[in-house]
C-alpha cells in the first residue's frame, strides 16, 4: 500500500508534537532524573526515530552515534535505553559506510557474546557469514 497525503501529513504533524516534547527532556541523562523521566526520554526518542527526519534529530543521533562506534564500552556514548532507537535514525539518514561499520560492530558483539546473549543494543536483523574470532 502507497502512502498518501494524509499519511505523510500525519507523520510531519506527529514528528512536530514529538520534536517539541523533546526538548525540555533532553536527550542527555541527568542525575536527577526520575525512573519515569528515563521511560519518557526513551519513549520520545523512540518516536523520534518513527517519525522524525529532521536536520536536529539526525545530527544528534550523529553525534551519539559516532560517540558510540568511537568507543562501544562508553555507556554515556549512547545509552541503551535508547540505543536502537539512535541507530535507527543514523542508518535511515546515512548510507552504506554506516551500515558497514554497524556490522563490524555486530560481528564483534557476537564474538563477545554467542548467540543468544546478543546484546539488543544491535539489531539482529543484519546478515554475519561468520565472526572474525573463528578458526575456518
């Protein structure tokens, strides 16, 4: 089913309200932060990585996200509660050099962690041959 110009309105309207809500949250974690504004901020960034596409969430995705592949043990980098959600919004906005280093990095959690103790910070649904750390 093609989308039409009722579904693209719906997703600039629902992009709009979750773009707003967004920023007196924040996409970083405070100390002060209740386990409620933790849910909120992963929810919200979670709907950011539906619906929106603007310059401001791809460039702070970006950001988190060159963080991370930088140093994948960082867990300020990118934190897991919304970690797919950022990954989501980089491969949607970037191209085949991200989704190449995205499964190097799957290879590498999967060399650390045989299946099924994947971490879910990586999608799964990315195609590995076999992991570098094998004797063939």
């Amino acid at each position: 089913m093609a989308a039409g110009p009722a579904h693209a309105w719906f997703r600039q309207f629902a992009a709009s309200l979750v773009e707003a809500a967004i920023v007196p949250v924040g996409w970083d974690p405070k100390d002060t932060d209740g386990h409620l504004t933790v849910q909120l901020r992963s929810t919200l960034i979670s709907l950011l990585a539906r619906f929106s596409s603007s310059d401001n969430t791809v460039q702070e995705a970006r950001r988190r996200y060159d963080a991370y592949v930088a140093n994948p043990e960082d867990p300020m980098a990118c934190p897991s509660d919304y970690r797919v959600s950022v990954l989501t919004i980089v491969l949607r906005a970037g191209g085949e050099e991200e989704f190449k280093k995205l499964q190097e990095m799957l290879v590498w959690w999967r060399c650390l962690f045989p299946s099924p103790c994947l971490p879910a910070c990586l999608p799964a649904c990315l195609p590995v041959s076999t992991c570098i750390m094998e004797d063939n």
